[in-house]
C-alpha cells in the first residue's frame, strides 16, 4: 500500500467535521461533507469571512491556474500526456488541425492569459450549470459533482483541468462546426494538462484524493464515446474505453472504505436492492434467452497457447465471459426501471482484462455480446441530458454485425435471430435470411462451436 503523503493540519475546519474526526474542505458553510449529508454546517468563525474567503480564492485560482497552466502546456507534447487517464487521446490533435476554422466565438481558445481566463470562466459555469447533469448515475451524485467536485478543483489543478475539459466537449456538442473545433481543441488541451497531475497522484493514493482519482478516470472513459477520430473504428474506441474503466476500478479497489467514505455516492448505491426479470417486456426476454442459449453451448478459445494446438477449447463457464453476460442481462433490468443513469458502464468492468482480450482478438461470442451492449448504450444515448454517449451504440451494432455476419455465430439460428435483434432495437434493418442456414439445418451448436475462428 503507498504511503500517504503529508499534509498540513488544520483546525478552520466545520464542527460537524471536527466532530466526526473527517477532513473538511473549510469552504463553507456549508462545507462538501455537510452538503452530502444534509447537516446544518457551522463553524467557530465568524460567517461573513468563509464568503469573502472563497470569493477570494475562487478568482485567485482561476487566475493562477490560467498563467501557469498556458506555462505548463508549452512544455508538454501531446504525446508526452497522452497514456494516462483523465485525459482526451492525442490522436484527437490531428483531427482538430483538421478540422480548424476562425471561430466568432469571445472566448475562443488563445495564447493568452486574458482569453484563457475568459474560456476557464465560460467552462466553468457550463459545468456547474449543465455539464455535471449528465454525467451523475443517481441523485446521491448530485451534490457531489455540482459542488464538491468545483470545490476541489480549486485546489487541485488536475481536476480543474480534467473538468474544464470534459465542459469543453460539452459545448463542442452543442456548437457549430467553427466554435465545436475551437471547443474540442481546448478540451485536448486541458486534458494533455490534468493528465501530468493525474499520474503524479497516482504514485501517492490517498484518503483524500482516491475518489477524486476514481471519478475522473470513469471521465476520462466516457469522454471517449463522443471524441472525434477519423482513424479509429467505434470498436477500437471501446477496447479503449473498456480498459480506461478498469483503470478506474483498480482505483477504486486500492482502498474500497476509503471510497464508501468519501462524500460521494458510493455507499448510497449499495443499498439499492436488485430488480426482478419481471420489469422487462416480453421482447427483450425472448432476445436475452437467445443470447443465453448460445453462451450455454458455444466454446471458447484455449487460454493456453499449447492447448489450441492440442485441440483443446474451454466451455463459455469461463469467469470472465459468465460474470460479464450476468451483469450484460441484469443490465436491462436497470435500464426498463431507469433508477440508475449509465449502468451500461459497469460491464466495461465486470469481465476484466480476459474479456478485454477477447474483443481484441474478435473472438466471435464476445463480440455477440457486445452487441447487446451496443443496445443499452443506444437506448442511454435518448436521454438529451446524456450528451456524452452519441451514436455510439449504432455504430457498435453496425460494425460488430459486419464481422459476425459471416462468422459461425450468424449460421446458429438464435445467434442470427439476436443479432438481428439488436440491429432492430437501434433502427437498423434485419440481417436477411442465410443460405446456410436453410441448407444447414441438421448442424448442431455443438458442431457449429467447433468452427469458431480464433481471432482476427
């Protein structure tokens, strides 16, 4: 376990805080940890100088992170940043030379410490105002991501950074095509900046700083769906974010308790009890079973490189395929009750580096599997406040459906009925009636499994 760092103790903190024996951001009243549990916040100083303090300090912060971050960025290359979350890839700076126009925009990106200020201020406010909105999984999240995540932004230049860049794809969304370069630009910018302070807190995991880390990596993740990049296909961006989600994981269990500690939501979402298959409609029923009902015969690849040339193949009961087609199944269920926003994400999880390997090497049954998924990020893409998500779920359908057409899975008639089905759900049309499949009839799913390719 790292050692923690030292910091400077201090007594300005809230009673309540004292009280409990927690760190307190001395912000308030009320303070972060006041706000999230809903306590009356008071302190032993004088009311009226907590306000002008932060008043103080708020633009003091902005102003200084303004001229020392334009320093920074200079020194820094894209490249030099960009393999560590939170952070845009750098692939993205050819798309925005590209795609750069003279922009009408006030607070267009600049050199200068002036029109910086200017857009950190305009980033800011979008954050607060509506960035956050969309990125919250239930209403516990919400003080935390519209305040304590401001607030700790003001100390730590990572995380300002880190979500100026995320309101910066925001508003490239909802710009037009000058302003939405100019916007995405910037976002490159600022996550090349956070992405040096995120690594250097990595090599010091705190109490105080793991769910900051935690949180913005799941940023970085999804940033990924929307980023525009004419070199990757849909389905390398999700290897991409499926392997910057297990990054946030293995955050997130360098110290579970200090996280269900942390003024977050992450001891609230504990107490949601699980949802019966009856909230589902008859449809999705019927396609779930077909999913089920070709991952109970098929086989897959050895994990051994000496048993493939042995004839050796191991049935789908392995952990990391059974445990992500669980979590994949009961994802519907919390998508018909829509308590939770993006739980899609949590298969991204689930399954671990084998199943990442498997999409990787196109094994056919993992990509099967993705195309549900591809139905759930679909459905989480026509919620309007989810301006992070896109097409992103078509586009994965549609890609993955190209492989797999012509793969053993399409000639098993449930495979072929469920991948249609997903095609169905996204607004694609049916894959259309195989001739293999009329002239193959006596084929079992245990013959068929044979044929599997290993990978691509």
């Amino acid at each position: 376990m790292q050692k923690r760092i030292s910091h400077n103790k201090s007594r300005r903190g809230c009673l309540n805080c004292k009280k409990r024996h927690v760190k307190c951001d001395e912000q308030g009243p009320p303070c972060a940890n006041c706000v999230v549990r809903k306590s009356d916040c008071a302190y032993q100083l004088p009311a009226a100088k907590p306000k002008v303090t932060r008043k103080k300090r708020t633009t003091t912060a902005l102003a200084t992170l303004s001229k020392n971050d334009s320093s920074n960025s200079r020194q820094q290359s894209p490249e030099e940043t960009s393999d560590s979350p939170p952070g845009l890839s750098s692939r993205t700076a050819s798309n925005c030379s590209l795609a750069i126009h003279p922009s009408s925009s006030p607070v267009a990106f600049s050199s200068t410490t002036e029109s910086n200020r200017l857009l950190e201020l305009e980033l800011l406010h979008r954050w607060t105002t509506r960035t956050w909105m969309g990125l919250y999984s239930i209403p516990a999240d919400e003080p935390y991501m519209q305040i304590v995540l401001p607030r700790a932004a003001l100390k730590e230049g990572y995380v300002m950074n880190s979500l100026l860049a995320a309101a910066a794809v925001d508003l490239a969304l909802s710009s037009n095509e000058s302003e939405s370069a100019t916007y995405f630009c910037a976002a490159l910018e600022y996550s090349n900046k956070a992405s040096a302070g995120f690594r250097s807190q990595l090599e010091n995991i705190n109490q105080d700083n793991l769910h900051l880390l935690y949180h913005l990596a799941a940023l970085s993740a999804i940033m990924q769906f929307v980023l525009p990049n004419r070199q990757q296909t849909i389905l390398e961006r999700i290897e991409i974010i499926f392997n910057l989600m297990l990054g946030a994981l293995s955050i997130a269990m360098f110290n579970v308790k200090w996280l269900t500690d942390a003024p977050c939501s992450s001891r609230d979402i504990l107490k949601y009890t699980p949802l019966s298959l009856d909230i589902l409609d008859s449809d999705t029923i019927a396609a779930l079973e077909k999913l089920s009902t070709v991952a109970r015969q098929i086989r897959v690849p050895a994990s051994r490189p000496t048993a493939v040339y042995a004839g050796e193949e191991t049935s789908l009961a392995s952990e990391e395929y059974l445990l992500t087609l669980a979590q994949l199944k009961y994802s519907f269920r919390e998508d018909a009750s829509g308590r939770v926003k993006g739980y899609f994400l949590s298969n991204m999880c689930i399954g671990g580096q084998g199943f990442v390997t498997a999409i990787k090497k196109r094994e056919p049954m993992a990509l099967f599997m993705l195309m549900y998924l591809g139905v759930l990020i679909d459905r989480a893409s026509k919620d309007y406040m989810t301006w992070w998500v896109g097409p992103a779920g078509r586009e994965l359908i549609e890609e993955v459906s190209g492989i797999l057409e012509h793969s053993s899975i399409a000639q098993i008639p449930e495979g072929r009925e469920g991948m249609s089905w997903t095609r169905q759900q996204v607004g694609l049309p049916p894959l259309t009636t195989h001739d293999a499949i009329e002239e193959q009839t006596c084929w079992s799913l245990s013959e068929l499994s044979l044929t599997f390719p290993i990978a691509m």
